[in-house]
C-alpha cells in the first residue's frame, strides 16, 4: 500500500490518479473533508479525513504501507505565505516531524518529501543557474523556505539513522487544473487566469509587483512524472524540478490573454511578490528521463479553460442564491 498526503489539495490529487493508473493500491488522505477535495479517486483503496499534526494519526494512517508520498502541508501562493507564517512554521512543522517518525518506527521502505526551491536565496535575473548543493549558506526568502529546509534536514537524518529511503524533490511553481484558484492561498497562474477570467476583454487587472519578477512554472502532469520518477530512482538527497522555460510575471499574463484571446491592461499594485529571479539545474531530474513535456502555453492551455469555468460556474451560484 502506498499512502498519500495532501491527497485532498491540488499537487497530492493528481499524484493519486497516476499511481492508481499505475496499478497502486493508494491510501489518499487529507485534512478536508472529501466534500472540498479537488479530486476524489473512486480508484484509491481509500480515501479519507485525517490531521496529520498529530503522531498517533500518522501512525494509523500509515500502518501496512510500503512507501510514503508526504505532500500535505498548510500552504499557498505568496500572499498565504506573507499572511500565514506561524501557521506554516507550525502546522507544516509538526506534520513533517511526526509523518517521519511514524515512517521511521513502522519501517516504511521509501519516504518521499515534498520540498520547494524556495529553499533556495533570492536571486538576481542574469544569475547562473543554482544547483541543489548551492542552497547553502542557507537563505530562504521566507519561513515557507525555512520551513522546508527544515523538514528536507529532518527527512535525510531519519533516513540516515533507521535505513529508510529518503526522497526529495524541490518543486519549482506548479501549475494546472484541480488546485486553489480563489479564495487567497491561489498562486500566481491561477490568480491571474482567475483575473483574466474575471476581467473580459478590454478589462484592467491588478498584477502585484512591477511585473518583472522571473518565474518558471511547470505543469502538473510533468511534476508528477518527475515525482514517481524520483521515488523509483537511486537519486539521494534533494532534486530540484522544473520547466526550464523562464518568463517574467508579465509575460505570464500575455500568454494568459492569449489562450483566453482577450486583451486586458496590466495595473501594477503593492503586494508580496518575493524573490527577482529564479534559475536553476536540473540536471539531476534529467538523468533520469524526465523532460517537462508542456511549455508554459502549452500548460496554460489546459488549465486556463478549467479556471475560466469555475469563475463562470461561481459567477451563475451567485446569481442563483
Ligand atoms: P495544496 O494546498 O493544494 O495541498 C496540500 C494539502 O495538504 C491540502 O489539501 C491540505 O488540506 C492538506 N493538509 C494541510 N494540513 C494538513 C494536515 N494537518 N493533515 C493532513 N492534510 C493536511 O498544495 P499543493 O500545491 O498540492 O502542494 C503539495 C506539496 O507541494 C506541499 O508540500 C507544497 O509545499 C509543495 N509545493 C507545491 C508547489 C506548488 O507550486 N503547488 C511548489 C513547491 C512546493
């Protein structure tokens, strides 16, 4: 049995749909109730509610699993991460304190650990690209980074000293349908199809930032190959995962208002924008087959439509109630 972690969110529901594809028998679990889950898999041998903050729920949970995929985490776009910081050292903490004990005490085989390369400093557009070693000295731009190294140092301890194989992967944004896209812990691509929706043709939306911060963003099916490809794999300690296209926050929008074939005009406001720039290898992801097959249009195309929906979808509740 393999147990899933933030089966409920966006990053955990897919991930449950390609093991069970895969002939997996999955536990999906989350911290919801199965009625706000972006995906419930009728093919997952269960699925159900659980506070993983909690040792003995960790315990239960994982009870006759083989391998761990630990995606659960109280987390969200910048503006969740600015608002939320005790929330996150907290809640996230104590989930990835107690689910790695727990795998450490039932012998789990592999353990698989959800990091970020917000990890990684702040950088400047033109640097060299960063390889996983050179996230030290440490520097996160914020506790969700702190947060995260932390947890990547308690992960690779734990594997060290009870034999269990520890895999890490240190996702770049991701992005696609099924995940949050209003309601702020949304990130920056569905908040900003959500705008482009909510906007029509001809509209004004409000971008945070100058406009010029430099992201990649890699779609979720992608991320998803890349994260069984690494669980499967000999590869240890951190793997950084990403589409190599980079595109400022502008640019963004543009592809945005071109799958949405609108035109809109950018207003530029005060808001958490975080770090310039990103770059960073993946060298170690590749060496084992992965590609990112989609480029950001090309994700944009899939994810733009399913977002545009909901917005008309809660537009017509209102209207409705
Ligand atoms: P998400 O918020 O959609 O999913 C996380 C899920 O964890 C949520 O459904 C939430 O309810 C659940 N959760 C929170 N607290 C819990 C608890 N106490 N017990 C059980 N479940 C709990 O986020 P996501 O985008 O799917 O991210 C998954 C993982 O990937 C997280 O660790 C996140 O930090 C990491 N990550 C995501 C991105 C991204 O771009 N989405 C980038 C870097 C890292």
């Amino acid at each position: 049995m393999i147990l899933v972690t933030g089966a409920g969110g966006f990053i955990g529901g897919h991930l449950v749909g390609k093991l069970t594809q895969m002939g997996e028998s999955v536990r999906a679990v989350d911290i919801k109730p199965l009625s706000e889950w972006w995906q419930v898999h009728q093919s997952a041998d269960s699925v159900g509610q659980a506070d993983l903050t909690i040792l003995d729920t960790c315990l239960e949970q994982m009870e006759e699993c083989s391998q761990v995929y630990n995606l659960a985490a109280d987390m969200g776009g910048m503006g969740f991460i600015h608002s939320a910081e005790c929330e996150i050292m907290r809640h996230s903490a104590l989930i990835n304190l107690n689910m790695v004990e727990a795998a450490a005490k039932l012998g789990v085989g592999r353990y698989f650990f959800s990091s970020s390369v917000c990890v990684y400093p702040d950088m400047m557009p033109g640097d060299d690209e960063l390889s996983e070693e050179q996230v030290y000295p440490a520097n996160p731009d914020n506790e969700y980074g702190w947060e995260k190294l932390y947890a990547e140092r308690t992960a690779l301890a734990y594997g060290r000293r009870y034999g269990m194989t520890v895999r890490i992967a240190r996702f770049q944004n991701c992005f696609g349908p099924y995940g949050e896209w209003d309601g702020g812990r949304e990130k920056a691509p569905a908040a900003l199809c959500r705008k482009v929706a909510q906007a029509g043709n001809g509209g004004v939306i409000e971008v945070w930032g100058d406009g010029s911060a430099v992201r990649s963003y890699t779609y979720i099916s992608d991320m998803v190959d890349g994260i069984v490809r690494l669980m499967s794999s000999e590869l240890e300690g951190p793997v950084n995962i990403g589409n190599p296209e980079y595109v400022t926050v502008d640019e963004l929008v543009q592809i945005i208002c071109e799958i949405a074939d609108r035109k809109v005009t950018i207003k530029h406001v005060d808001g958490p924008v975080g770090v310039h720039s990103r770059n960073f290898s993946i060298g170690r992801i590749e060496s084992l087959g992965w590609k990112a097959n989609y480029s950001t249009k090309d994700g944009i195309a899939k994810t733009y439509p399913w977002i545009a929906e909901q917005v008309r979808t809660s537009l017509r509740n209102i209207g409705g109630s």
